[in-house]
C-alpha cells in the first residue's frame, strides 16, 4: 500500500522533472526493504489474492512498465527510514544515525561477517 502512495507521488515530480530537462527519460530508483514488493512490482501475476490487492499493487507495476520507477531491494541495516517508522535493534539504530548524522568514517558494522571484503 504504501508502494502506490509513494508511487503517487513520484509520477507528477517525474513530468516536473521531465519538462525542466533534468530527468530525461530515466527511471527513478525506488529502494523497498520488502523483497515480495519489488517481486510484485515487476510482475503482474504476484498479487492473485484479491480485487483489492490486485487495484493496489496494479499502480506499482504500472509504473515500472512505463520506466516511471525502478524498484530496488535495500536490506534493514541500510533503510535509514526504518529507525523513523519501527522499533529496530540498538545495532541497526546506530548504523542509521550514522547515516541521518552524516557522521565521518565508515558507518558501524559496514562489513558483513560473509562477505568478499572480509574474506581476503
């Protein structure tokens, strides 16, 4: 739901953008914490559960078929937004305020356990 709302949204600042010459045909990154929401944006056949649902969901890939929005998966340690919007864990909360702060130097916990930069 909140997917449309936003959507709503970035279509009319998209054609602002669009008539000044700053956008020029690209599609604007939209970043989603829900994988299912980015799957659901890109295909028409993921919301099979109700005409409600369908009506909803219906705008979003709409707009990804019409290169209005790029819909992105972002993990939870990197949705700034979610320390306004939940209850998060302390560890998450300070890597956001990292961000919201614009703090110098690497953000807390920047480098996963599993990943390339660690293993080497």
């Amino acid at each position: 739901m909140a997917a449309g709302s936003n959507i709503h949204a970035l279509v009319p600042v998209n054609g602002v953008l669009q008539e000044i010459g700053l956008l020029q045909g690209r599609s604007t990154t939209v970043y989603f914490d829900s994988i299912s929401t980015v799957f659901v944006s890109t295909s028409d056949a993921a919301p099979k559960k109700s005409a409600w649902l369908a009506r909803r969901t219906k705008v979003v890939t709409e707009a990804v078929e019409q290169k209005e929005a790029k819909p992105v998966h972002i993990k939870e340690s990197d949705m700034v937004a979610d320390s306004c919007t939940k209850y998060i864990k302390r560890d998450t909360w300070t890597r956001h305020m990292h961000y919201v702060l614009n703090l110098p130097g690497d953000p807390p916990n920047c480098y996963e356990v599993n990943t390339k930069l660690n293993a080497a």
